[in-house]
C-alpha cells in the first residue's frame, strides 16, 4: 500500500454523496452491518433522515498523487429530548480498504470529539457489533468503555451477535 497523507477532516457536502455511497457500498461487511447488502438500484448517500449535516469526512492522498474521501463518521443526537442533549451519538464509521491502518479512523474519532464538544455534549456513545474485536479495540484505545451488551442481538451468518453500548466522556463542554 502507498503512504496516505490524511487531509484535515471536514463537513461532509452533498457533493459527497456519490463517493461517500460507493465507499458504504465498498465497505460493507456482516462485522459491522446489521442491514443487507445494498443491491441496485442504489439510494442517495444522503437523504432526509441522514442530511450532510450530520456527517465528517476525511480525505487522503497517495503518494502517487491520488485523492478521494478516506472516510466519514456520522455523528448526531441520540434522541430529540432536552434531557440528552448534552450526548452526541455515533452512529457510522467507515474507512476506505485503501487507507486502513493510515490511521483515518483515529482521525475521524477525534474530529468528532471535537465537533461534539463543539456542539456543546459532555458525553459520545455508540453501539459496535460484539465480533468486531478491530472496531472494538480502536474505541477502547480512544477512551470509550463498555456500558452495557444487549446479548445475541441480531442474528448474523447463521449466528447470534451481542450489540455492544460503549461511551466516554468527552469533559467539559
């Protein structure tokens, strides 16, 4: 793999959108999707329920000079109540096969940490399926711990997953 320079991370655009879906396509996986696979014909990247608004993006360029989105997060309030308000939650996270291990989702963790503490939260959650040990380990190694596991959850490849709640504090906002 060439050498990745990761770009500053940035609000998603609705220009974004057919890159951004042909990376959700691209990274689809049972270790971290509950949904089917998509098939065509394909929905926008961004609808009503996930306007660009909601998403960060980080871009990367090769060695050889090549460029593209690298990967997003999306990151919203886990409830319309005023008593959450203080909690962002992320809900997607997807790097690129090309830039894995370049450190894109680190990158992407930490943009939303700030862009929460921005939003003025105290406190990120997120769910993450129990077999993702990769996904698992970069959010432990970040700060989030295990709040809660909702025991075979979903059924998967012919087997029950635990859907696993992570959170941290994010301190003052």
């Amino acid at each position: 793999m060439a050498a990745l320079t990761l770009r500053p991370v940035r609000p998603a655009a609705p220009a974004d959108d057919a890159e951004l879906a042909e990376l959700d396509r691209s990274t689809w996986s049972t270790l971290h999707a509950v949904l089917p696979r998509p098939t065509p014909p394909y929905e926008p990247f961004f609808g009503e329920r996930h306007p660009p608004e909601d998403f960060l993006v980080v871009e990367a360029e090769t060695a050889d000079g090549r460029a593209g989105i690298a990967g997003y997060i999306r990151l919203v309030p886990p409830t319309p109540l005023a008593a959450n308000a203080h909690v962002r939650q992320i809900r997607g996270l997807a790097v690129a096969n090309w830039a894995r291990g370049a450190g894109a989702g680190r990158t992407l963790l930490r943009a939303a940490f700030a862009e929460a503490r921005r939003q003025g939260a105290n406190r990120i959650t997120l769910r993450v399926l129990g077999h993702n040990d990769p996904a698992r380990a970069l959010y432990a190694s970040e700060g989030f711990a295990v709040e809660g596991v909702l025991p075979g959850e979903f059924f998967l490849n012919g087997r029950y997953v635990d859907d696993v709640c992570m959170g941290r504090s994010l301190g003052p906002a």
